[in-house]
C-alpha cells in the first residue's frame, strides 16, 4: 500500500463485483492491517516455535495516546533504547 493511503473500499468494491484475483481479495483486505497480519505471523510462531519460525517482538498500541505513556531514551549513534 502507499504511505498514507486506504484502499479497502477499493478492495470491497472488488469483492461485491465478484473480479477473480491471483490472491484472494480477503486475505488482500487482511494484509491492509499491519496488527492483524503479526497477529497471524504470533500464532505460526507458537505453533512452529522460535528456531523454526523467528520473530522479532513487536507492541500493539491502540493509538497513539497510549505510545506516550512509555517514557524511554534512544542513544543517539546506536541502535540502543533505555526505557526510564
């Protein structure tokens, strides 16, 4: 998808039209959430385990309210975040 844009209706639009696609347009639409695709990618990492199928951890804020409560320094020059 573009930065910024929405194309959901788009793919909607697609599904009540009954236009045949290579990938299926509902697992198109589910890939248009970055949380609900990882969630996915959780659920094959607990049934395959971490040598089979790494992952890197990730956190689910549900806006960005919620992002600020965390108070956390980054070492400029590194890759390094030091949570206070």
């Amino acid at each position: 998808m573009t930065l910024g844009e929405d194309f959901r209706s788009l793919i909607m639009g697609l599904q009540y039209g009954g236009v045949p696609s290579t990938n299926s347009l509902y697992s198109i639409y589910n890939f248009c959430s970055k949380p609900w695709v990882f969630s996915q990618l959780i659920k094959i990492f607990q049934r395959l385990g971490a040598d089979k199928f790494p992952l890197v951890d990730q956190s689910f804020f549900p806006n960005h309210k919620q992002m600020l409560k965390h108070n956390y320094v980054i070492h400029p020059g590194t890759d390094c975040i030091r949570y206070i």
